[in-house]
C-alpha cells in the first residue's frame, strides 16, 4: 500500500527524507532518552539555545531535565578519539522555552554530527548535507557560512582586545555599518583596519565571489589559514555538484565560547527564521574534556509547519448519508464508489454541519444520489 | 523580475518624513497620499507597498517577516533588541534618551532609585551597569507626570528639546544614548531579496550623502 501525500504533514515528510539522506551517507541513528540530568546543562548553558530547562527530580532524588538539545547527549557519551570518526543522526524531540518566553514547547529536531578526526574531506561533507538537507524541504533555499576563525583574525590584526569581541561580533551580526564605525573610532582602530571589518560585515554573496572579495583583505597568519579552510571546502563542494547556494556572510555569527572555525546556517524562502544551524564545535569539546574535532549541524522541523501546500479548504472529500432504510451492503459500495482516488469519505447517518466538505450524497432505495457538490 | 518589497513605516510625522525620502529615492506610491481608509499602499511598478503601523510595532512586522523593510527608531531597536539587521543611520528624528528628574533631585545612593519609563528594559541596562538597584515603573504615556507626584524619583524617556521637561520644573541629568531612525531589514528578506534591499538602502544613502555635502 502507497501512503497518500497527504498524510504527511511538511515536517512529517521532512524529518523522513533528511534520515534517508543521511543514512545514505553512512550516518547511523542516535537515540537518546527524553531526559538527562541536570549538571550537564547548567554547565554548558550558554550553549544552549536558551537556558531555560523543564526540570524534575527523579525518585532517586537527582535533579533531572528534559532535553532542550541532543548534542551535547551524543559529546557526553561518545566513544572516537583524534584517529577514529564518529557519525551520527539523529531525529527527536526536544524542549525549549519559545522565543516570547511563555512556557515550554515540543520541537521536533533533527539533526547529524561527525566527531572525531576532522579533516577537510569530512567537513565538507557535513556542509554538502547540509545543503542537501535544505533541498529536500525546498528547491528556494539558501546556505551561508562563515569562518570564526577568519573573523577572530581580523578583529586581531586590528588591535581590538579580546574582551570586547562579543560586542564588536554583535554588531557585524545586525551588519549595523555606522555603529561599527563608531565603535572602530572609540577604540583607536585604524582607518584602514575599520574600512575592511566594514567590508566584511557587509559581505553577502556566493562563496564564488566571495573568496575573490575577501581575498585583498587578509592580513596576518591566522586570517590566511582561515581563508584557505573556506577555499579548500569550495574546491571539494565544487566536486559534488552545484555550489551556487552557498553564500558567504559573515553576519551569522555564534557563540566563540563553543564553536570555532567554520560555521553556517540555512534559509528557506518564506520561512522567516533559520531553519538549519551548525558549525565546528571544537571548542565545546575541549571544555567537555574530550579534545578531538567535531562538526554538526540541527534542522528545526517545527519550523516547517506553515510552510507547503494550503490546508484543504474541505476537511473530508465527501459525507454520505444514510437512513435506517438503508442495508450494509449498500452503504459499503456506495463508500467503495465514493473513495475511490484516495478520496476521504465519512459515513453519517444524521447531517453534522460541523464539517465542512466537498460533497454530499445520500443512500435512497438502495441507490447512490448526490445532494451537493461544492468547488 | 523584479520582487515586491513591504515596507512598515511608523505613523506620524517620523514615518512622513521617511516616506519623503523614499519617494526622493524614485519609490514614490502617490496613492499613500489620498484621504483613504486603506491600510496598504502599493506601486507594483517601482515594487514597493507600504503601510503604517505604530512606531513601537515596526520592528514586530520586520522581526516577522510580514515587513521585508521598515523605519524604526534607535529607541524602539534598543528596547526590544530584535533580531534583524541594521542597514542605515537615516540621521532624521533625532533626539536622546536621558534621565529627568525635577530640578531640586538629590540622588541618594543608599536608597532603591524609583524609575518611570516607557523603556524598561533600556532604563534596566543602563542602571545595571551602574551597578544601581532601581524599581521600575512601566508607564504608557505623560511619564513626566511621575516625579512631579512623588510617584518616581526620576524618569528615563526620549528628549527633543527639553521644552516639557523644563515648564514642568524637570531638567535633564544625563544622557543614554542618542536616538535617530534606521533602515532596518529582516535578516531572511535580505537574503532572498538581496538585489532589491540593496538597491534601497543604497538610494536612500546617496540622498543622505547629498544632503550632508
């Protein structure tokens, strides 16, 4: 039996391709249990997405909390070091609180991870999926990325002290030009060093173009080597196919605590929110004592959820009516004749208004008549 | 072809003064100037439609992405801090936020300041890094009421010339931050309507450029 198209709500029919897109690739699926216990996230608070977490005690008396994310999960519990990879996806639910702060939702999320020895073959898989991910919601779709790394080099040679990082990051991150200016005055940086952070911050274009644009812009070591990751990863992009919908912008910027070096997140037309965010997360690795690479990324599928087709504007295709002069036998091929096509058909014996459909029809001395018909 | 860009615009004489240089920058929509109880206004042929909202909702319909585009005030950005991009300073509507009080107020530091303010968050950051425990008040209008009743001590509000605060007997005692409108743009917008965007903000900057030369 084939499943009618219907039956998938956009998310539903999301979460299923993107796990057979990365099982193609060899990712295996990762369960994790709905809860964890607390410590684990009151130490990493700010890599989550927000650090509000439904708790509870456990009957053992240990303070737990439903999961508001799954990597950290799957870092705590993983077995690769610097010579083997681990790769994993996995496909759950986890909670947060909503953005307007009122009580916590259910978000289905999924999502892959690869840990272990990094090199640029392997993140630049992670991106090509993350890329497909993106496709298999919508052909309209967008993937930028940027390089910490190559900002943590420019705000350096720059002369802009390390403390005041996160205010400069924030506002490349609205690309709010005459506040970096002002900022770049206040704090003595030179003229030809605030003209390129200015350039930078307004960078938007695809990576083709971009790498030729930022390329007279670099200045010192760590910059160039950042560079080179962004120039390694097009070249083997470039191998899997199209790259046209990988834009740089440096204005996706995340946390420095936690991710280093590249970054990225996905767009899809109409949907106003990101719905795909990742990056190399060697950093969060380090502070979990387990000092390897590893890069991933989560999609928000709830995202999803008013994005596609329009509802039908009727809730079944058709209603049939019966009375108590009506015998079984009729009924059943009369709703045989009526469903056919995978059309939906709901069997009353008295008229519900409550519904709305497309067509009303009525079992009359053993015959089928048709009342109504709506367009 | 050419995408149709939404574009919030504040109501009242801010939201005027914006339209003005859209219109200067080639977006003109003569229809928003007719007597009319229409909400929106479009030109589909220079690809604009606007509408008015209230001044504190335009980040909201930009945030949101019912808005590509909009006008909003420094004050409105750094009360709600949205997630949206900054484009340009429209260096129009300016003014600052400040704190008032009456012109007798004696700070005493040993007691819990009293502050009536439309910008509570604002008069929050701008205490904390003080270090100053303070009481919010969270009024919606006629805030320099407040301290004339012994109601705060003093009040955080935006300040054009002074000229009420100074015939109710306040005075300002020190400035936050300077206020002034900005192009603001919802980050996914600006993505996928990049050329449009982009071709906005680069006009209206050019009318700002003439301007100051």
């Amino acid at each position: 039996m084939t499943l009618s198209d219907k039956l998938f709500k956009e998310e539903e029919r999301a979460a299923y391709k993107l796990r057979e897109l990365y099982r193609k690739y060899g990712y295996l699926q990762y369960k994790v249990s709905k809860f964890e216990e607390y410590d684990l996230y009151a130490r990493n608070k700010s890599f989550l997405v927000s650090d509000k977490l439904l708790t509870f005690t456990d009957t053992n008396g240990k303070l737990m909390a439903l999961k508001p994310d799954v990597t950290l999960s799957i870092i705590k519990n993983v077995v690769a070091n610097e010579k083997s990879s681990y790769k994993v996806y996995y496909d759950e639910k986890v909670y947060r609180t909503t953005t307007s702060g009122d009580g916590f939702r259910e978000i289905m999320q999924t999502g892959l991870e690869s840990i272990g020895a990094i090199d640029s073959f392997s993140q630049s898989e992670v991106i090509m999926l993350a890329m497909r991910s993106l496709e298999n919601i919508s052909e309209d779709y967008i993937l930028d990325i940027s390089n910490m790394k190559l900002l943590e080099g420019l705000f350096e040679s720059a002369g802009i002290d390390a403390s005041l990082m996160s205010e400069i990051l924030s506002l490349i991150g609205s690309k709010n030009i005459s506040a970096i200016k002002s900022f770049c005055r206040r704090e003595g940086v030179s003229v030809d060093a605030e003209d390129r952070i200015c350039q930078f911050a307004s960078c938007y274009m695809p990576i083709e173009n971009a790498l030729e644009e930022i390329k007279p812009l670099l200045v010192g070591e760590k910059m160039l080597s950042a560079y080179s990751e962004l120039c390694e990863l097009y070249e083997i992009l470039k191998l899997y196919g199209s790259t046209e919908k990988l834009y740089v912008d440096f204005s996706i910027v995340n946390d420095m605590n936690y991710y280093d070096g590249i970054i990225f997140k996905g767009f899809i037309n109409g949907i106003f929110d990101s719905v795909l965010s990742g990056g190399r997360y060697d950093r969060l690795m380090e502070k979990l004592g387990k000092k390897m690479g590893a890069i991933g990324f989560a999609v928000y599928l709830d995202r999803l959820e008013r994005f596609g087709a329009e509802n039908d504007a009727y809730e079944v295709d058709a209603l049939l009516l019966y009375d108590d002069s009506a015998e079984a036998k009729d009924i059943i091929s009369a709703v045989r004749k009526l469903g056919a096509d995978g059309k939906t058909v709901r069997v009353l014996n008295t008229l519900d208004k409550s519904i709305s459909y497309k067509m009303l029809a009525v079992i009359r001395k053993g015959g089928l008549e048709i009342l109504e018909e709506n367009d | 072809m050419k995408k149709m860009i939404n574009i919030a615009l504040p109501k009242g004489r801010l939201g005027e003064k914006a339209y003005a240089m859209f219109e200067a920058a080639g977006y003109e929509c003569p229809s928003i100037k007719e007597e009319s109880r229409k909400l929106i206004f479009e030109n589909a042929e220079k690809g604009v439609r606007y509408f008015w909202v209230k001044p504190s909702d335009v980040v909201i319909y930009v945030e949101r992405g019912a808005a590509d585009i909009g006008i909003a005030g420094k004050d409105i950005i750094l009360e709600y801090s949205p997630d949206i991009y900054e484009l340009l300073d429209l260096e129009m509507g300016k003014c600052r936020m400040a704190v008032a009080a009456k012109k007798d107020f004696v700070d005493h530091r040993d007691k819990t300041l009293r502050v009536a303010t439309k910008f509570p968050n604002i008069a929050k950051s701008y205490y904390n890094k003080q270090s100053r425990e303070i009481d919010i008040i969270k009024l919606n209008g006629s805030i320099e009421l407040a301290p004339i009743l012994g109601l705060s001590d003093v009040i955080v509000d935006i300040v054009e010339t002074g000229k009420t605060l100074y015939e109710n007997d306040l005075e300002p005692k020190a400035d936050i931050v300077d206020i002034s409108a900005r192009l603001v743009s919802n980050k996914v917008s600006h993505k996928f309507k990049n050329e449009e965007i982009n071709e906005i903000s680069a006009r209206l900057e050019k009318i700002l450029l003439a301007k100051k030369a």
